[in-house]
C-alpha cells in the first residue's frame, strides 16, 4: 500500500460512523470517531502513579527482583553492571550547570560565541543514570547524587536560548532526560519538598515553553517555515520532554496535548506524517515494513527518529499503565503497529549480518536498490519563505551513516514480542536487538560522544529484556 492509498484509507475512515475506543487483541488502537468525521480530542483525567515515566514501579520492582534473587538473565545482570561502570554514574558526580542553554547560533550570548549545551546533556544522562541505579539499588548514595544534579540546575539555569531554533533540540532532548531524572526520583523522601516544588516549576518555565512554543509554531510565533519544515525528530524530542513533564507535574492538560499530536498533529512527528510509505518485505518474511520521514535524508537520522520514537511510546505505554481506560495512550499500537513496522525498515536496511555488537562488519542485510521506497517531497511548493532547502528524495538514503547504531532495540522488540504476546512482525528489531544487548545507553563508547548519544534514554536491556 502507498502513501497516496493510506491517506485516502484514512479519508474513508475519519467518514466513517462512530467506533469505539478499545484495543484489540492485536493492539490496534481504535480512536473514537464522531458521527460527522474528525477524531475527538482526548481530554482525559489521569491518575498519577509514581514513578510513572519511562519506567513505571512495577517495572522497577520487576527488575530489582530479579538482580537481588539472581535470576536476571545474564544479559540484563551485564547491562546492570556497566551501568554501576558508566562514567556518568561515578560518584562523586560533580555537576556543571550552566545560567544558559545555548544550542545553535550563540553570536552575542555567550563570551566565544559558542555553544554550551553539552554541560547539560551530560548532567540530565547523569541525573537519570543515578536515579535508575538507585531505584535498583536502594543506596541513597546515588539518590542524593541525582538530587543535588537536578537542584543545581534549577537553582542556576534560566534559560535556553540562540538566535536560531537548535534551541528547541536541547529543550527536547535534554527536557525528557531531566524530566524523567526528576520524575523517578519525586518518589524519594530525601527530596526536600521546596526543592521539588522549585524543581518543578523550572522545568516547565526553562522547558516545557520551548517545547509547547516549538510544536505549536515550528519554531516561533514569527517563523517563515510551514509546518513539514522540520524534520520528524524535532518534533519527537519536543513531544517526549512536553509529556514527559506532564506526568512529573501531574498536569492533565500539557499530557492530552502530547497524546492527540501524536496522533493527529500537523507536523512531522505525528505517527500520520511519521509514515511515508508502507510495504511488503522485500525480503520475503512477510511482513510489513514502513519507511519514516527522515528514511531519505540520512540513516543516522532515520534511526534517531525511530529511537525517539520508541522512548515517547515507552512513556506512553508505562503511563498506560495506570490509564487503561484511556487506550491512546498505547501509542505503540497506533495505526495497526505502525511503529513496529517503521522499525523493521530502518532496521531491515541498516543491519549488516556480522556478529559484532557495533554492526560494523559483514554485509548488509539487503542492498539498495532492493529497498522499496515512495517518493517524499519535503518542503516543495510549501509555505516556507526560504525556498532554496527544499529536497525530494527517489530512494533510501544509502549514506556513511548507515548501520551506525543507536539505543532502542530492546524496547521495539520486548514490548511487542514479550509485553503484547505478538507473534510476528518484529524479525529485524529482534536481530538488532540481539546484535546490540546488552544494549547500553549513554556513555557507551559504540554511540560516541556527540550530542546524537544523549538523544535518547538507553539502558533497554536492563529494563526491557524478557526470555
């Protein structure tokens, strides 16, 4: 099925009579339709477990049982340990927080004119690192760490800012790692309750506007860019951090924000503009495969849009949790699985068949010219002022980026084979997952330094993996 059939299927639909809203034994989310078309907005009123972002308590409580008793498998027993070995978890931890955020153009902000976010991106990896270790742990050593972490930047940091719309990447990115720091670590009674408070209000004030103001405008009130002007990722980091916040805030309204723009936003990280294409598996399992909107542009991209992609379903979905009556929330299940089939295209093209955990030899699953692929247009004949960035991409980017790894795997593959039961459809999440576990996160030298390893949470192996 192409784009073009996919976007009239869904014409037919929003025409249909009103469904309800249920998940089926396969997963698929049904949205509510009203009588005269148009899916009805979710304005839910949630219950707020803590901690319930990333992880919630039973997953805690299932892993720390399982490394206390030794019955972890072997795999999750390693991750555990390079996590305790991580140079983001040794303690002492100093921080370094900065009174500014500056990603992208710091001309006249800062003395060098240079960016300083990478204080924060190192900081926020750190303050979660030790909030995870001490979930599973119990020693307050690294709950006190990741305290004085999160206070330090609040106390110091009052803005992100430059004068163009990078800033809004490190608002995403390292606003969700902050917030889900924050969010495991409110259940700890060694957080002084003004502290918290204080904590709290920060990061709404210094994140949460950014990302609302992104997602809102792409990327300001007086942006000349339409909509479709950024990239799926932009979108994803700011939708992860705005719910992300949500939940630690307890905020209804910023949640049912993140839940209907994932399903029927306007930009590119909405799971109806995520897909571009839908195919059969050229590599005859039968599957169906979906490519995303960065699967064009470069695989480096392409993977981080589905590792982003995977970290905003698991919030969801542990959220879910505590919110079965609201079953958008399952965003894993959105459109038929189309997550899980957008994974199988970026992993079906990026996996090469040796045996090293980097996916760095042997050779490529498929080549090419096997790949299939829909025309996408980006920013041709649009809205934006600039008509020069345009591009339309004829094929799949095959660019030195490809098969670099990225963290996220173990979450595809564990939530639909392990968590839902499903029985197929996962063939090159499991592969990679398999390739990659123990899968690691930031820090981990095979995702580098640079600011895509902070992109997304890691340590799925850990957390995720089920025999």
């Amino acid at each position: 099925m192409n784009k073009k059939s996919i976007k009239l299927l869904g014409f037919a639909l929003l025409l249909a009579v009103q469904t309800s809203c249920r998940e089926n034994e396969f997963g698929v989310v049904d949205l509510t339709m009203p009588e005269e078309g148009g899916k009805v907005p979710v304005e839910a009123k949630y219950t707020y477990t803590h901690p319930c972002g990333m992880y919630n308590g039973e997953d805690f409580a299932r892993v720390k049982k399982m490394l206390d008793d030794g019955t972890a498998p072997q795999a999750v027993k390693d991750e555990f340990t390079a996590l305790k070995n991580n140079r983001f978890t040794q303690l002492p931890y100093a921080s370094n927080p900065q009174t500014l955020i500056v990603r992208g153009d710091a001309t006249g902000i800062t003395a060098d004119g240079k960016e300083n976010y990478a204080p924060a991106m190192y900081d926020a990896a750190a303050a979660y690192q030790m909030a995870m270790l001490w979930k599973l742990t119990g020693d307050e050593k690294y709950a006190d760490a990741s305290v004085k972490v999160l206070n330090d930047w609040a106390t110091t940091c009052k803005e992100i800012k430059s004068n163009d719309a990078n800033q809004m990447l490190a608002a995403g990115c390292q606003g969700y790692t902050f917030a889900n720091a924050a969010e495991i670590m409110q259940t700890y009674s060694g957080w002084a309750p003004t502290d918290l408070a204080h904590f709290k209000d920060w990061i709404v004030t210094v994140f949460a506007s950014k990302n609302k103001q992104f997602l809102t405008y792409h990327w300001s009130k007086e942006s000349t860019s339409c909509i479709f002007h950024y990239w799926s990722n932009w979108d994803l980091v700011n939708l992860c951090s705005y719910m992300a916040i949500g939940i630690l805030t307890e905020n209804d309204e910023m949640v049912n924000y993140a839940v209907n723009y994932f399903h029927t936003g306007g930009g590119n990280g909405s799971i109806v503009n995520l897909i571009q294409g839908t195919f059969t598996d050229p590599l005859k399992t039968g599957e169906t495969i979906c490519q995303n909107q960065e699967s064009g542009r470069d695989q480096g991209h392409a993977m981080m849009s589905v590792a982003v992609t995977a970290n905003l379903c698991q919030m969801a979905y542990s959220f879910y949790k505590y919110n079965p009556a609201v079953p958008e929330l399952d965003f894993f299940a959105a459109n038929d699985n189309a997550v899980m089939k957008m994974g199988e295209y970026t992993a079906l093209f990026n996996l090469r068949g040796g045996a090293d955990n980097v996916n760095s030899t042997g050779a490529w699953l498929i080549t090419a010219d096997k790949m299939p692929f829909d025309e996408y247009k980006y920013c041709i004949d649009c809205a934006c002022k600039d008509k020069n960035h345009g591009a339309i991409h004829t094929s799949v980017a095959d660019d030195a980026g490809r098969g670099t790894p990225r963290p996220g795997w173990e979450i595809l593959y564990n939530h639909y084979a392990k968590v839902k039961g499903i029985s197929s459809g996962y063939t090159y999440a499991e592969k990679f997952a398999e390739k990659l576990r123990p899968e690691g996160g930031t820090g981990d030298t095979r995702y580098g330094s640079n600011s895509g390893a902070f992109d997304q949470l890691g340590w799925g192996t850990l957390m995720m993996y089920r025999k």
